[in-house]
C-alpha cells in the first residue's frame, strides 16, 4: 500500500507540502495540490486516520451512547446517524449502555473518558441520572436525542404535544371513559412517559374529565399483560386506550381480541410513534420519525464541532395524527370527527 512518501516522490514535493494538499489544512498552490491528489489517486493511496489526527486535533470519529440497540425506535435512530456519519467521511462507535449493567458504568468512567470521539450522540439517557452533565463535562460537543438538557443541544418529539393530539381526538370522537396506558408514575417514570402521560392528564382534565392511568412495563407484552387485566374487568373498562407508545397499544389490541372485545366499535385505541407494526395493526397514531431525528441530531452535532463555540440548540419536533382503523366514536355515539370511523 502507498504511503505519504510515495506520494510526495512521485508529485515531486516534500511530504509536508504532499500532506497539506491532501488535508487541505494550509497553503498549497493549487496546481501543486492538483498534481498530489492526481498522483495520490493513481497510487490508490488512503490517508490515515491516526496520522491526520495527530495533525488536525480531530478523530473524524463520533461517539453514540444508547440504552438499547434491539429496539425499534434506538435501531431507526442509529440508521439515520449512520448515514449521516458515513456522508460526511467520520466514523461512528457505538456504545451499548443498558441501564444498570456494569457495562453501562464501564462506558461512562472508563470508555467516554479517553475522549477517542471529536464529539457524541447520547440517545434516551435519563436526566434524573445527570449522565448528560458527566457527557458535557468530558469537553466534547454533545447532542442529545430525546432527553432534555440545559448544556446539550437537543432533538426530541413533542411528547407533550403528541399525547395531547391523542387524547383529543378521542374526545373528539365521544370518548369519557379514556385510560392512560403504559408508564411508571408521574414522579418516578422515564422523562419520554412522564411527559406523555403529562399531555394526557392536561387533555383531560381541560375537557373536565376523570383521569386514569394503568401502568405497565413500556413494551409490547407489558402492554398486553395490562390491557388483559384491565379490559378483563367490565366494571373498570374504559371505551378508549391513549398508550404510552405503539408497543403497548398493540399489547392492547392483542389482548382485546383474546377477550372478544371488538376494536374500535367496543374499545377504540391510540398509541404514539407510528411504529413499524403500526400500519399492520391498523392502528391510529402520533406519527414520530426517528430516523429523521437520528440524522437531524448527527447534523446539529457535526456543525457544533466544526464551530465549537456555536449556541446550544433545541429541535422540539410536532408529531403527525394518523387515523387509522383503531379508533372510532364510543357505541350509541354520532361523531363529526375528521377521521371518525363511522
């Protein structure tokens, strides 16, 4: 393989002048560095990282941190971060932190700290465990996906927003007896579910409604589990379902149909995220695109360490209704609900 030496023998030059024209950092004049780049390119030559870090300062490398890699919503993440990453010519590590694992602790005392990163993406790291502040501390431009931050620029969904949207257009539709599923409590829960949960309590307590919460784990069968013990019980079942997320809805249609509980003309169910399955589901959902977050957040990000001194910034994204055939109006109740299901 061809080496900065062959390089500046074969244009005729020194290897400093070989290097500058190829990194592009100091003057070189430009019928030098179009006589390297055509002998680098004839030669096949690749630079190396090392050695261009050593000279710039930089690692073309950028760090993300995510509690989960088998999830649908930290895989669409990545995917967008990836094509933005490999667009730009940086490389990404990746560092699996579930929460309370060993592991998790290794990446943040040992692994973030030797800083082999120009900057990092830490996706749905909870606030409440001032991990951002430690990312913040290692002196690296850090942007944070989901969770809030006054020292990290953010992108995140609305949460607030989009449970807002659902539990309205239930409403809309004739719904009373509306039930939050999914989520610790509002005190202790995650930042995404306390905020969600949040949007729906304000919702209804505006309309002068009762508020109702099941919690459950955040997931596919933690909202089946929940939504079989509740819709089990005539006594306590609710006509409508606001889910923390699209996982726990479907954990719900699934459960009514097991039960014989017709979805929506006997119960009419909302999730949040438009998740892959969603559409499979019929589901109606606040449409989220991590996808486009992971990507806005690797942008905002490359922009920070190219101008380190940039102002934080805060991309708060509005969420999409999507009426699908999950939801109508209750039994024995006329709607004008745009995307009612008659």
């Amino acid at each position: 393989m061809s080496g900065i030496e062959d390089v500046a023998r074969g244009a005729g030059v020194s290897k400093a002048t070989a290097s500058r024209a190829l990194t592009g950092h100091g003057y070189v004049a430009a019928a030098t560095r179009a006589r390297v780049r055509r002998v680098a390119e004839e030669l096949g030559y690749v630079p190396s990282s090392s050695a261009s870090s050593l000279a710039t300062g930089r690692t073309r490398n950028i760090g993300v941190v995510m509690p989960y890699l088998n999830r649908w919503f930290f895989a669409e993440v990545l995917e967008g971060v990836q094509a933005v990453l490999l667009a730009e010519g940086f490389d990404l590590t990746l560092y699996d932190a579930k929460p309370g694992t060993e592991g998790r602790r290794r990446v943040f005392e040992d692994f973030l700290a030797r800083k082999r990163f120009d900057g990092l993406i830490a996706v749905a790291l909870e606030p409440d465990d001032h991990e951002l502040e430690r990312l913040v501390g290692i002196g690296r431009p850090v942007v944070s996906v989901v969770s809030d931050s006054e020292e990290a620029s953010v992108v995140r969904l609305d949460d607030v927003h989009a449970a807002r949207r659902a539990t309205a257009h239930l409403i809309d539709l004739g719904h009373e007896r509306i039930t939050f599923l999914g989520g610790v409590s509002d005190h202790d829960g995650p930042h995404v579910d306390r905020e969600r949960l949040g949007g729906y309590l304000s919702c209804m307590r505006g309309a002068g409604l009762d508020p109702r919460h099941i919690p459950s784990d955040v997931s596919l069968p933690g909202g089946y589990d929940a939504a079989v013990d509740l819709l089990s019980d005539p006594e306590r079942r609710p006509t409508a379902l606001v889910a923390a997320c699209d996982e726990v809805a479907i954990g719900a249609i699934i459960a009514a149909r097991r039960l014989g509980i017709a979805v929506p003309s006997a119960l009419s169910v909302v999730g949040i995220d438009n998740h892959e399955y969603s559409d499979m589901f019929g589901l109606t959902t606040l449409e989220q695109s991590p996808r486009e977050q992971g990507a806005a957040a690797a942008e905002l990000l490359l922009e920070q360490v190219r101008a380190p001194d940039a102002a934080r910034t805060e991309m708060r994204l509005q969420a999409r209704l999507i009426v699908r055939g999950s939801t109508s109006p209750p039994p024995g109740v006329r709607s004008v609900a745009v995307g009612a299901v008659p």
